[in-house]
C-alpha cells in the first residue's frame, strides 16, 4: 500500500456501497490531500436494449447521469479537489480506462450490489476492476 495517493478515483452508481465508497473517496482524499475523480459509466447496454437491460434514450442517460452527479457532488466540500466525470460505455472496462488514462494511484469502488444471477450472467463490475486495475483497488461494502 502506498503511503499518500495524489489521484484517487470513486467509481459510482446509484447503489447503496457506490455511495458509502464516494463517502470513504472523500475521506481518503482529505487526509492524503489528494484530487479526487467521481466516475460515473451509464451502462451502454441500455441504450441497445438487452434481455437483461431496458432500452433507454440516450437523452434519458445523459439527464439520469447529470443529476446523480449533482446529488453526490452537492455534499462535498470545497476544500477538497475533486472533478465529476459522466460517460456512457461499458462500466468495468471504462473505469480501469479512465485509471490508466489518468493516472490514478488508487480506486475506491463499492461492493457489488448485483443479485447472483444478474453478476453471473454480465460478470462482477468489482472483480473485473480489481483483476485489471493499474493501481491498488479500495473495495468499500
């Protein structure tokens, strides 16, 4: 483990451990005085429309993405730097994208909040992360 993390990334959904990884982000980001980057991947597969997902506009994507932005922003604190990043793609892969792109030290994403049957037949968003991460990988429950 690293001693001080300069780049720390929060990859977020609207799940229960997205936001208590972001709460944890947050912290680990004030005490190492470091930038944070609050992710957030619109799952692609919505636009398509799978079995599995329901197709959505991307109009809707992009108004869901702004305002789950702006309510997990809303509450930090201005004296931590932190930048809030939306895109739409595959999640697992636009995650470990983004921490090569940007060269983050660490990630803090939450445990999967998938059922058994929907992890097993799209794959661990979380395990996927872990396995390719270029950095240490915080799991937050």
């Amino acid at each position: 483990m690293k001693d001080i993390y300069k780049r720390i990334l929060v990859a977020i959904d609207e799940s229960t451990q997205a936001l208590n990884a972001l709460f944890e982000a947050v912290s680990i980001s004030k005490r190492n005085n470091a930038k944070l980057f609050i992710l957030y991947v619109a799952d692609e597969t919505r636009l398509r429309g799978t079995s599995i997902a329901l197709t959505m506009s991307l109009g809707e994507i992009e108004a869901e993405s702004k305002s789950l932005m702006e309510d997990v922003t809303s509450g930090i604190r201005k004296d931590i730097s932190f930048e809030s990043v939306a895109s739409i793609g595959n999640p697992k892969k636009e995650i470990v994208r983004f921490a090569k792109d940007n060269e983050i030290d660490l990630i803090v994403i939450g445990s999967n909040s998938k059922n058994f049957v929907t992890r097993t037949l799209i794959g661990s968003t979380t395990s996927y992360v872990v396995e390719k991460a270029p950095c240490n990988v915080m799991i937050v429950k």
